[in-house]
C-alpha cells in the first residue's frame, strides 16, 4: 500500500526537478507513492492546456511507476491519515 500521496503541485515541481521534490522521491520506491485522480486529471488538463506532448509523455511515464488512487472516501481517509502521519514528523 502506498505510503505518501503526492499533490498536483508536488507532482509538478518533481516533473520539472524544481525544488527538492523530484530528490526525495528517489529516496522511495514507486510503490510507496501515489496520487489521486484529481491530481491525475489536474496534470492532463495542465498539459492539454500547454499543448505539450513532452508534458504529457512526462506525465504517462510517472503515472505508470506510481499508483492512481480514484479520489472516493476511502482515498480521502487515506489522504488524511499520510498528511497527519507527515504533520508529526515535522
């Protein structure tokens, strides 16, 4: 089961090698992270709104490493219980 659930955001920063995202997440498996839907389609929309193919090539590779987690109740508690668990680490 995955352990961290990414946002948009995230995902973005990662995909572009902003920040520290993309470093930290080669600290974890593939298995550990997912994303939701939401964050899915936010990602496609961003990228059909750039008109970008690389973009969206991008995004089908990370997507085929990582798990998609439709965003129904049972994701949110999941969503809840990572943000919390990263919350107290600090």
């Amino acid at each position: 089961m995955p352990r961290y659930m990414l946002d948009t955001d995230s995902v973005s920063f990662a995909l572009r090698a902003q920040g520290q995202v993309a470093t930290r997440l080669l600290d974890h498996r593939p298995s550990e992270i997912c994303i939701s839907s939401i964050t899915l389609a936010e990602l496609r929309f961003g990228a059909e709104a750039k008109r970008s193919r690389k973009l969206h090539s991008l995004i089908g590779t990370f997507v085929d490493a990582v798990t998609v987690i439709a965003f129904d109740q049972s994701a949110a508690d999941h969503f809840a219980a990572v943000a919390v668990s990263l919350a107290r680490r600090g």
